[in-house]
C-alpha cells in the first residue's frame, strides 16, 4: 500500500501513527510506502492523486483499492478487509 501525503496536511500526521500500526502487524503480507505528493509530483499525477492523504493498494502493480482521506484505524482495516 502506498500512502501519498504532505507536510502541510493534518489528516496526514493523523494516520501516520496508524499505518505505521498496521505495517507493524500485517508485515508478513503488508509493505506500507509513502510518498510525499510535494517532492514527486511526476507520480502524483501519474496515479491522479488529487487530495492527501490518498493510500492505494496495489497488487502485482496494478492499483486494486484506492481510500482517500484519513479513517480510524477500525474503519480502514474494514475497508482493506478481503485484499490481503
């Protein structure tokens, strides 16, 4: 799954402590990536990312579900539920 944010954004720094939770407990079937929107456009505009913090998840590089704006960590869980 791969999280695009920014510095500037709060629902950002809101589910960071969250994905970090979930990247510790699915490792064996979960990679977490972030990347800042700020620094790489070219990729944001790639993936159509059009707000933060936008999580996409992929599987054999292709986008399978994309979740945009920050949920509690029950909520995105339910939402990922089936993918992995």
């Amino acid at each position: 799954m791969v999280e695009f944010w920014a510095d500037w954004c709060p629902p950002c720094k809101m589910i960071a402590p969250i994905l970090e939770e979930i990247a510790a407990e699915y490792a064996d079937r979960l990679t977490v990536a972030k990347i800042n929107g700020d620094d790489h456009t070219e990729i944001v505009t790639r993936y159509g990312i059009m707000g933060f913090p936008t999580m996409q998840l992929f599987r054999d590089g292709e986008v399978v579900h994309r979740i945009v704006g920050a949920r509690s960590k029950r909520r995105l869980l339910a939402e990922l539920d089936g993918h992995f």
